[in-house]
C-alpha cells in the first residue's frame, strides 16, 4: 500500500510525501503507483515551470517523494502553490475512492524535522 501525507500549517498546504508500493500490478505495470508518481511529480514540476517555486525535493527508487514548499513565498506564488497542491489533494482522493486498498491518505500539521 502507498501511504500519501499532506502536510498543512495554518491550513495551508506546506509539503507532501508518499512512500511505498501499491501492490496492485507489477512494476511496470502497476497503474496505482504510476498515478500517484505522476500527480506527485507533476505537482512539483508546475510549481517549478509555471510558477518559479522551488520546492525541497527529496526522492528515491524504492518509491519515496517527498517534498517542502519554501516557508517565505509572495502572495501570488502562494496562492498559485495552494492551488497545484490542492489540484495534487484531489487527484489523490480520486486514485484512493478508486483502488482503496492501494492508497491510504492522511494530512497531518507540518513537521519541525526535515
């Protein structure tokens, strides 16, 4: 199972990390982790290209994404930022209704630790 966390500070959105296998196909093949894969990075690409926000990423081959939104971002970067990851919240509660014993999301107050 993946395990999805949005991380929010002041009800905000402030980071996001999945980790694990889906265990719903063959790597390759498995179209639960290619989703949340895609949403994930999509999500800090937008940020990134159309945005200019460079988020702290932090990923590996066995199946973490990991990432922090800057904690200082003008207004308008901010608002563009809460909307990409509410886009990424979404699409995640789309995958889960869809294959529930392959993705668990929570969302949790921000960590202090990197």
């Amino acid at each position: 199972m993946i395990s999805a966390v949005l991380f929010r500070k002041g009800g905000e959105f402030t980071g996001f990390r999945a980790s694990g296998h889906s265990g719903y196909a063959e790597e390759g093949s498995d179209i639960v982790c290619a989703a949340v894969s895609v949403l994930g990075t999509t999500c800090v690409n937008a940020m990134e290209k159309l945005l200019g926000v460079l988020a702290a990423v932090n990923e590996n081959e066995s199946g973490l994404l990991d990432f922090d939104l800057p904690e200082i971002l003008e207004a308008e970067k901010r608002s563009g930022a809460q909307l990409l990851m509410g886009a990424l919240e979404q699409g995640l509660l789309d995958v889960q209704e869809a294959y529930p014993r392959y993705l668990k999301i929570q969302t949790k107050e921000r960590r202090n630790e990197r």
